[in-house]
C-alpha cells in the first residue's frame, strides 16, 4: 500500500524546490484552492443538507459524473498528501474530503445501488479512483470507513474476467479492458489485507501477454489490435501497457509477484510494438482509433512515464 502511495504522490522521492517540480506543485494546488475561488475545494458544496458536493455534479442517471467526482476528490487528496504543496496536510481539507467520501458512499456508489448509465463506471472509473482515494487517505479513515467503501467494488466488480453491469454482465473481458479490472482487484486486494483477490487480479492478466493470431491483442509483427480491427496502439494499448506496469511494479518483489511467463513478453513490445509508432513525443495517429476525436489525445508522454514505472518492476536485464 505505501509503495502505491509513492506511485501516485512521488513519496519522498522528489525535490520539492526543483523548478519543474515546484510548478507541478503549484498547478496541482491552484486547482484545489486558488484566490479567484474556482479550484475543486472551493466550490466543494458545505452545507449539512446537501444534495451534492459540487453543483456541477447532480445527476442520478449519468454515470461518468460519478467517476468525475472521485476523480476530483483523489486530485485533492493529492495536494493534501504532496508535501510542497501550500495544502499538506491541511486538517479543513482533509475533513472536507473524508466528508465528501461518505456522502458519496451514501448517495451515489455503494453495494444496494443499481447500474445505469456507463458499465465502465461501476467497474473500472469509480473503482480505480476510488482505490487511489483509499490509499491517499487511508491515515484518515477508520477500519469500518475502509471497509464499507470497498463493498461497493467488490459488489460492481467481483471478478476481472468477466463483466457484472448493464449490457456487459456475463461478457468477457479482454485487452485494456480486463487489465483495468485485475488492477482493481488487485489494489483493492492491498487495501483490504485480502491475498485472494490480489491475486485474483494478478493471474487473470496472464492470457492478456499471449501473442494473437486474429482479432484482438498483439501480434508478432508487432500490430496491437482491439475493437476486432482497429489499430489501436495509442489507444487500449497504451491503457495495456500502463496496467501492465502497474501491476508488476506493485507486486513484483512482494510476496505476490507476478510469474506468468507470457507477462514477459510486455518488454519485447515496447521495442516492437510502442517505440515504433511514437514520434517527438507523439503517437501516430494511424493507430489512435476513436482517440482521434478528443482534444487531447495523440501524446506519448504518459506512455514514456509508464516505461519509467515498467522498467522499475522488470527484470535486471530488461530494466
């Protein structure tokens, strides 16, 4: 769990005074707080009898709008977690996140809820930030918060192999997919002090690193195929390499590493697969799929960082 922690907020690995560092700080704490009022704690809804926590947030039929919320609360955790930041450890900050945890646990994502909107909400958007969120803010909360704010996931995402909501309950899992969800398994695993579902999410990724021969997953050349047949490399494949590395950097030199042979051939990928197509910092845009879309989408810079975190995990002589 601390090495998760140090995944997410740097631990003490890093100097706060460092130029590039000290405006990461900055930019993360100005969306928090900032003197014009707008960053997430500011217009954080107080009042006793409130029907959410920001305005902006109030539906009950749109899913995203849930992964949004712990989206914004584990970006306020880390400010109150980075040391360097004008927010660590501020009591009011802390006390208006674990708040808002409860009432999201109450309102919006607990065991009795039923699904609607978006699948991959319940079981990979809200569980992952909210894994985050436990982890960032464990300190803080009791056993009994702990151990009612992980019913949820183990409710919406009980196995990764397979889907349990709305229009995927029973569907295999596959790809980025399926590795999303063994990390979900797997954090929540580490959090609960429960050895059976981290390694439930550790060995259900194994097939994912078997080579394809038709429809989706990587194949020999190189080509990295999801949606049947949709290069799709700065895509689902870099999710697929960022889980990968997640996963064999949490659990690798613990008493769970991972094992899986097939798990291996990630590394081969990154000289055959990845490298290739990544140009000046940008993925190409043959194999962007619907990324093409977003505003944003086409930098490789996340994937350059998830090679750091892969190499951390590798064996000696690949890392």
């Amino acid at each position: 769990r601390q090495k998760w922690s140090d995944k997410l907020t740097g631990g003490a690995l890093f100097n706060p005074a460092d130029p590039d560092m000290a405006a990461n700080l900055t930019k993360l704490a100005d969306s928090v707080s900032n003197a014009d009022h707008t960053g997430l704690w500011d217009r954080v809804n107080k009042a006793s009898n409130r029907t959410n926590v920001w305005s902006d947030m109030t539906s009950t039929t749109d899913s995203s709008q849930i992964s949004t919320a712990y989206a914004r609360l584990k970006t306020m955790a880390l400010a109150y977690n980075m040391y360097g930041t004008p927010l660590y450890h501020n009591i009011a900050l802390r006390d208006d996140i674990v708040s808002a945890m409860e009432w999201m646990y109450t309102n919006r994502y607990n065991e009795t809820k039923s699904p609607y909107g978006n699948w991959f909400d319940w079981e990979i958007g809200v569980p992952q930030a909210l894994n985050d969120l436990i982890v960032l803010m464990y300190g803080q909360l009791t056993q009994g918060q702990i151990t009612k704010y992980i019913k949820p996931i183990d409710k919406f995402c009980p196995d990764p192999k397979a889907g349990s909501v709305l229009g995927v309950k029973g569907v295999k899992m596959t790809g980025a997919n399926l590795l999303d969800k063994a990390l979900v398994a797997t954090v929540r695993g580490v959090i609960g002090n429960n050895s059976a579902r981290i390694l439930q999410g550790r060995d259900a990724i194994g097939p994912e690193f078997a080579y394809a021969d038709h429809g989706d997953g990587v194949y020999q050349d190189g080509s990295l195929v999801q949606h049947t047949n949709i290069a799709y490399t700065a895509g689902y494949g870099a999710v697929w390499l960022s889980r990968a590395a997640d996963m064999t950097f949490l659990l690798n030199s613990s008493p769970w590493p991972v094992t899986d042979p097939n798990v291996n051939n990630v590394y081969q990928w990154v000289s055959d697969t990845f490298e290739p197509v990544i140009y000046k910092g940008l993925y190409m845009d043959m194999v962007n799929g619907r990324g093409m879309s977003r505003q944003a989408s086409g930098s490789a810079r996340g994937t350059i960082t998830t090679l750091l975190r892969l190499a951390e995990g590798a064996p000696a002589d690949v890392a």
